[in-house]
C-alpha cells in the first residue's frame, strides 16, 4: 500500500508541474530540463510525446502524438526552434513566403531556416518533418520583422527584401504571393529603391522591373528603369511570371520540375557566353600528361587535402606504384585516386566519349578504388544515404531521396548544350548543387566540366587553390539566387586570364 500511495503521490506532483507549463503556454521541453522523476510518469502516461531524441511536448492523454503535433505545429515549432536557437533564426523558403503573407497552412514536411548559430544541419522530427537549419552569416544585418501566430513571436524576412531577392522559381511558384505585395499599397517603395541603389545587380533589377510591367505598375517601374539605366548595364527584361510547362512533366514530383525549369532557364543564360577560342585540335593523353600534376595539387589543396608535388610527380612517373605511407595514408590515397581517374581519362581520349551518368560513376569509382583497396573506407553506394550540408555555406543541397532522380536529369538536359564550354559549366554546377556523393562532388564536378571542355577541343582549367574563395563565392552565388551566370562568369573569366599556377 505504501509503494502505491508513494506512485500516486508522484503522478499528481508531476501533472501539477505539467499544468503548470501549460498555465504559462509553455508545451516544449529539453528533456534535460524534466526532472527524471516526472518525465518517466508523463511519458507513460502518454502526456509528452518525443518531439526528437533532446525535446519532448505536451499533449491530451488520449490523443495521437503526431496529429497533436500538427494540429498545434506553430506553437510547438517556435518554442522548439526558439530553445535551440536561443531565439536567433527566421523562416525561410516556403513558409518565408507564406508566413509573411500570413498564411499559416501547412504546406511542405521540411522547414527551412536561416539561424545565426555557425552550424547546417537537418533535424529529424515526429511526423516525418524536418528542419533545415543554414548559417547565414550577415544574420544581423538581415532586414527582419516581428510577425506573431498564436500568442508565438517569430521572425520573417522582410517581405520587400524577398521580393528584390526573388529567383525565377520564386516567381512562379510564389506568383500569388508577390503579385500580391507588389499590388499591396502599403510596400516599402523606399526600401526596394535603396537597396538597388546600394546594391548593384542588373539581373534582379531587371527581373523586378519586368514583373511590375506584368501589373501594370509605372511609378515604381520607372524609378527603377532610371537605376538600371545609370548603371550602363544592358540586359533583357524578363516576364519573370512566365512559366512553359510540358505537358509530358505534368506528373513529375514537383521538385524535379522546379530543377528542369531551374535547368532550363541554365542553359538559356549559357547560350549568350562569348564565343572562346578552341583549339586547332583536340588535347590528347600526353597533354594532360604535363598538366597533371599542377591540375591535383591544386584540386585536391581546394579540397583541404595535403599534398606535396614530389608525391604527386612520384606517382605521375610510377603509374603501378603500390608503395604506402602509414603516416601520411589519408592524402597519399586521395592522390593515387586523383591520379586514378586522369589515367583513365588519357585511355578515353584515344577515341570519340560521351559524357554521362555511366562516365560519372566511372570515375567516381576510379577516384575511391585505393581508399577501398587499402580498406580505409567500406564499399558503398556511389549515392550517399544521408542529408549533407557544406562548411561554411547557406546553400543546402537536396535531401538524399532525390538525387539518382536529379543526377537522371542533369544528364538529360546536358544534352540538348552543343557547345563543350557551355556544357562543362552546366554539368560541374548542378552536379556538384545536388552533391550526389558522401565525399569527393568537387572533384568529379572538375573532371566533368574539364572533359566537356577538351572533348570540344577547348584546353583544361585548373582552379588555382588561392581562388579557392572566389570558386566557391561564386557557386554559392549561382546556388542561392537559382542564377548559373555568376558562376558562368567566372569561370569565363578565369578561363580567358589564363591563371598562373604557383
């Protein structure tokens, strides 16, 4: 009798301390934060419900944990977000655009957030959501608002910000949202005015100015036009709006056509390249022979390997060479798979190849086979399993479900580009975008874009390790703004200065 007066005593104790959460609208925890003692008797009264492996909420005794989470999904997300992130984080993507339209329906399983903690990450919820969570770096200079669902404060770009941000995908899958603000009486004029005028870029410019012609819109649009006139820059002004659907991708997930239409809007940007010079002929195996060694150290430096040219020119000269370095195993392997694949590459250029998604896997295998032989990693997949997220960077790349689908499309687009150098700034920025691999996408995007250059007899590009910066800037440019001439420019650019490789 004693123990079990001792175990009601303590199941009323822990609903009192539940209630008194709930008086204060607070219905997220850590369950660190739980005393031990209550936690056990709540969960096995099925009055908390795990949220993750750290977090737990609240609910009704009796009700479904994952219906309550979604009936009550903006109350326990903010709290949930607001813990982990100590408050400092706003919404991004989908529910960027409809939160700041205040529609609070839920439309998509993942939420995406930009945070000021130095961290991307995905974190798994009940329910099947997730939360992509993506460092950004000019957190605090971001043009935030207050908005509130439910007694829950939480923070959204401004919505003028997201609309002089807005890509071509954001215009036609958030066509009722901006026309909506663009028509709003009440936008910021001043704001879009001076952010234009303190932030130089035609291609937004001019993107805007076309979806304000579409509405008809002539105070705005002319002050606009003024700007873009004074910048000298001469560019086409897009209907940002208009979206060609065909009728054979209708049934496609609609990730995939968002990426055809990204693809295509690529390759459309591609097409106006200046015109370089090629070749008179084609760069045979002796070629790239002599550019072999300055082409690794340099790629796999950008990697964050080390290197030196003596092993590199040691393993050049001794093609077979099966000697190992205990001390030094991780960077010798990364360079005998470097060397691996030129190998390879020199074979394939006696005679006509085509790129595609069977030469991908192939050199993905050539560049692991002595990690693998040397069993210092498993043989896996050459798909990875998991969500990945870049060092460093705001653009997260695709969850892992998609990408054979996405890797499929790529190589199925790439064939509508005639021209090499077109084609190999297409192929290593949406191949290394998707991130199909574990480890190794910006070494197989290199070697993609450069055997698309010499099969169209243009020469070989190295990436010098010292532009690491403006390589990887200019990628992320491209990612975030859905926009490939960043990247495309600067490849241009590097390309024509010939770079000096120290």
């Amino acid at each position: 009798m004693v123990l079990l007066s001792t175990i009601n005593d303590l199941t009323q104790k822990s609903k009192k301390w539940l209630e008194s959460k709930i008086a204060k609208s607070q219905v997220v925890f850590a369950k660190e934060d739980i005393p031990q003692k209550y936690y056990k008797i709540l969960l096995q009264e099925k009055l908390i419900a795990e949220l993750n492996k750290q977090y737990i909420y609240l609910k009704p005794q009796f009700d479904d944990e994952v219906q309550v989470f979604k009936n009550n999904f903006w109350h326990i997300i903010i709290q949930f977000l607001d813990q982990v992130f100590n408050k400092d984080w706003y919404f991004t993507g989908d529910y960027s655009y409809k939160l700041s339209f205040d529609n609070f329906s839920l439309v998509s399983n993942q939420v995406t957030i930009a945070t000021k903690a130095k961290s991307n990450r995905a974190i798994n919820l009940v329910g099947g959501f997730v939360v992509i969570a993506t460092f950004d770096p000019n957190y605090k200079s971001k043009p935030l608002e207050l908005k509130k669902v439910l007694g829950q404060e939480f923070k959204v770009l401004k919505p003028e910000y997201i609309l002089v941000n807005a890509t071509i995908n954001d215009y036609i899958r958030y066509k009722e949202e901006l026309s909506s603000l663009i028509k709003s009486s009440d936008r910021d004029e001043k704001f879009i005015v001076d952010f234009f005028a303190n932030n130089s870029n035609p291609v937004l410019l001019a993107r805007l100015i076309g979806a304000l012609r579409q509405h008809d819109d002539f105070t705005l649009k002319f002050e606009l036009e003024n700007l873009l006139k004074s910048s000298g820059v001469k560019i086409t002004i897009p209907n940002p709006f208009k979206q060609v659907i065909n009728l054979d991708i209708i049934e496609r997930p609609a990730y995939l056509n968002r990426f055809d239409i990204s693809m295509s809007k690529a390759i459309e940007q591609l097409a106006s390249l200046s015109k370089l010079t090629r070749l008179k002929t084609r760069m045979q195996a002796d070629d790239i022979h002599e550019i072999v060694v300055d082409d690794a150290y340099h790629s796999l430096t950008i990697e964050g390997y080390t290197v030196t040219r003596s092993l590199l020119e040691y393993l050049n000269s001794h093609p077979s060479s099966k000697q190992n370095f205990p001390d030094d195993l991780r960077n010798q392997l990364a360079a005998k798979g470097f060397m691996n694949v030129v190998r390879f590459i020199e074979k394939i250029l006696e005679s006509k190849f085509t790129i595609n998604e069977n030469l991908a896997r192939k050199l993905y295998e050539e560049l692991w086979k002595p990690s693998l032989n040397a069993k210092i990693i498993q043989a896996q997949d050459i798909f990875r399993k998991h969500m990945v997220s870049i060092n460093g960077a705001n653009y997260v790349p695709p969850s892992h479900e998609k990408v054979p689908y996405m890797i499929d499309a790529i190589f199925d687009a790439s064939r509508d580009i005639k021209n090499g150098f077109a084609l190999g700034i297409f192929l290593h920025f949406f191949y290394v975008g998707v991130h199909p691999h574990s480890d190794g996408n910006g070494r197989i995007s290199r070697f993609l874009m450069n055997l698309a250059f010499v099969n169209d007899r243009y020469r070989w590009l190295t990436i010098p390790n010292y532009e690491k910066a403006n390589y990887f800037n200019a990628l992320e440019q491209s990612q975030i703004n859905d926009d490939i001439s960043y990247f495309a420019d600067y490849i241009v650019s590097l390309y024509k200065s010939k770079p000096k490789l120290k």
